[in-house]
C-alpha cells in the first residue's frame, strides 16, 4: 500500500509576475503592470495541481530560510500537500521573472536559487518517500545529476514520469525510466538534436522512442496533445477550447494530472485526455498555483474539442 499516489521531485519558486501590452524585443523597456508575487516553480506547481485534484501528494525540494520559501510552504499546506520532504536553507528561494502579454502567453526567466542545492544526498536521505510513492514526478529546474539520483531511487513498482523543462540533453539512464516524458515542440527539438525529425509531431513521438523511453507525451498546446508508445502506437488527444487568460503554469497542471491518473490505472491516452481538461481550466485563471482546479471543476468544465 503505498502513502502518496504522486511525489513530485522539483523546484519551488517565487513568480514575480508583471502584466505587458508586448514583451520587450531586446535592448527594450515597456511599461507594465504592479508586481503581483505567487508561489511557483515546476516542482511545487505540480504538487498543488495534484493535491487540489485530491491526489495524495508529497513535495521534495529545497526552499530559502525567507520569506519567499515561507511563502511557498504555506501554500504547499493549504492545498494539502505533505512538506515532509522540503528542505530550507542553503540559499535565497528560488525567483522566476515572467511577464504575461493580453493574449496570456508568457516569458519566463529562472533564478534557480535554493532550487540548484537540492543534491544527490537529499534524494538519498528521503529514499522512504520514494517506496511509499506509486509515482515519482520530476522536471529540470534541478540539477541533473539530482533528477539522476531521483532515477536510481525509485521503488521497483513506481513510474516516473519526467517534463524535461527548461530542456537539455538527457542521459539514457533518463531516458530509459520516463513512463512518460512529457515534452512541448521547443523541448523534443533539445532532446532529439540531430535527430530532429521535420515538422509532424508523430515523427518527434516515434524518434523520441526510439532514445529510450517507455512513453511520450507530445503536447501542443491549442492542438491538444499527442500519446506514443510501443504497445499503444500514436495517438493524438484532443484539445478543450477555452478563453486563455494566462498560460503561466498550465504545462505543469497538465503533468500533475497525468501522472496522477496513470497512477490510478488509466491508460496514457486516458490520462492525457484528463490532463488536457485540467490545463484547460488552468489557463482561465490568473498565475499559477491559483488557477489550478478541484477535481469537481475539471469535470465541470466541458468546452468543445478541436
């Protein structure tokens, strides 16, 4: 019996957000809107998506002794998270820069802080987290060689699921144990390199595969998302139309609600299906972790599919 149905290995960030009529082209000032600050960063975006899902869900991370880890940890509890996991000190917390233009697209710049002391020995010191997991989540705002250690720590009957976010060159240590790897266009073209395989989609899943891992999810955005692997083939998920209000963190809303679903027996195009309604309702809230759903207002939420 496990204790968490997802443990999500990531980053904590404060999101300092500013609202702009354009994003700045380079050597530009704009002018935008008053500062808002929210608790953000891959890692704990994840682990309140789940949460408000009503996942049982644990947090591994590394916060500043300040007040933006307070922050972050006061948020992690109201949603129900377990902070056994997080750590603090080290260094300030984590801080991403975003700006948010009209139509709700986002630019993001990542101090990683706190974010980049979160080592191979605290994997290690919380290896009963990682028994008492079903699944294991982890993103890239991390030190590699610690999402490494994430993989060398999983229980045998665990699944990790990894966005490799902001992308890099994967080991096939890596590779080998995503179930799925979760990428947008910007990401496959990292992790494919030379490889890259023109513009469909579907030929990005299938070279993908062929690196290593047990599963891909391709998503798209507006297009929705696609699902491959070698037993299921390629499949494409429709998207849910919605008015976007801010995109900022939907990806990870998305990742959460897949992880967690594939942990309760869904199938990966039934996951992602799930998934897809959860970043839908995300992108019509502002900010992050605030925008996330309840599981009641993702099944709420019908919209037409494209």
């Amino acid at each position: 019996m496990y204790d968490y149905d997802l443990l999500v290995v990531g980053s904590a960030n404060a999101d300092l957000v500013i609202g702009v009529e354009r994003r700045p082209d380079a050597g530009e000032t704009v002018l935008g809107s008053d500062l808002a600050v929210h608790p953000g960063g891959k890692g704990a975006n994840q682990a309140v998506a789940a949460a408000r899902l009503g996942a049982r869900t644990a947090l591994l991370a590394r916060v500043g002794d300040d007040d933006h880890g307070r922050l972050l940890l006061d948020s992690q509890r109201s949603a129900g998270v377990d902070t056994v996991g997080v750590l603090v000190g080290g260094a300030p917390t984590g801080v991403a820069l975003i700006t948010v233009d009209p139509s709700g697209d986002n630019s993001i710049v990542v101090s990683p802080g706190a974010n980049g002391r979160l080592a191979p020995g605290d994997v290690r010191a919380a290896v009963s987290l990682f028994h008492a997991s079903r699944v294991v989540s982890a993103q890239l705002e991390i030190p590699l060689e610690t999402v490494v250690e994430v993989v060398r720590n999983l229980a045998p009957d665990s699944r990790f699921v990894l966005n490799p976010s902001p992308p890099r060159p994967l080991p096939r240590e890596v590779l080998a144990a995503c179930d799925p790897l979760i990428v947008n266009e910007h990401e496959a073209k990292v992790i494919l390199g030379d490889a890259w395989a023109g513009e469909r989609p579907e030929d990005w899943a299938r070279v993908l595969l062929a690196k290593g891992p047990r599963s891909v999810v391709v998503t798209l955005g507006a297009k929705g998302a696609l699902v491959a692997s070698a037993a299921g083939g390629v499949s494409r998920v429709p998207a849910v139309r919605v008015d976007a209000v801010d995109t900022t963190g939907a990806g990870d809303a998305f990742t959460a609600a897949l992880a967690w679903r594939l942990g309760t027996g869904e199938s990966l195009a039934e996951a992602a299906a799930y998934a897809a309604r959860v970043g839908a309702a995300a992108v019509m809230k502002a900010g992050a972790q605030a925008s996330y759903p309840t599981a009641a207002e993702a099944k709420a939420l019908g919209g037409e599919s494209e």
